[in-house]
C-alpha cells in the first residue's frame, strides 16, 4: 500500500512540473469554420424537408419515418448544400 501511494505521489509530482502549452480553443479541424457552416445549412436543409412532408402527410415526421423515395429526394438536397 505504501508503495502504490509513494508511487501516486511520485506521478502527481511529476504531472504538476510539466509545462502543457495548449492553445485555446484547441484546434479540431483547421476549415473549423466551414464545416460549421456547412452543417448548419445542412440542418437547415433537413428541417425544411421534414417540414414540408410533414405538411402533405399530415403528422410529424422524422428521418427514420421517411420511405425509401422520400430519403432519396432529401439526400439530393443534402448533395446541393
């Protein structure tokens, strides 16, 4: 037991001395900017699509709920963005 202990203190010890320069925000992708963009058109997209088959099917419709010709045409305009 102590020398697990002793072993931890040594390993705290040394985590507390290191010098971890991180700059802030970390950097995920370097076209961060654009994707966010992007997805956020592509979010766009699908509300508009799920809004209007929910309009001529009248209920709520999610992307699972969708048939196989309806997933095509909102995958095509997902292409577009």
């Amino acid at each position: 037991m102590d020398r697990l202990r002793r072993l931890l203190d040594h390993e705290s010890d040394i985590a507390a001395h290191r010098d971890v320069v991180e700059e802030l925000p970390i950097r995920v992708a370097e076209d961060w900017d654009t994707i966010v963009s992007r997805a956020e058109k592509m979010a766009e997209v699908i509300d508009r699509h799920l809004d209007f088959e929910s309009k001529l099917q009248g209920r709520e419709l999610r992307p699972v709920t969708l048939c196989p010709e309806q997933r095509v045409c909102l995958i095509s305009d997902l292409t577009a963005v």
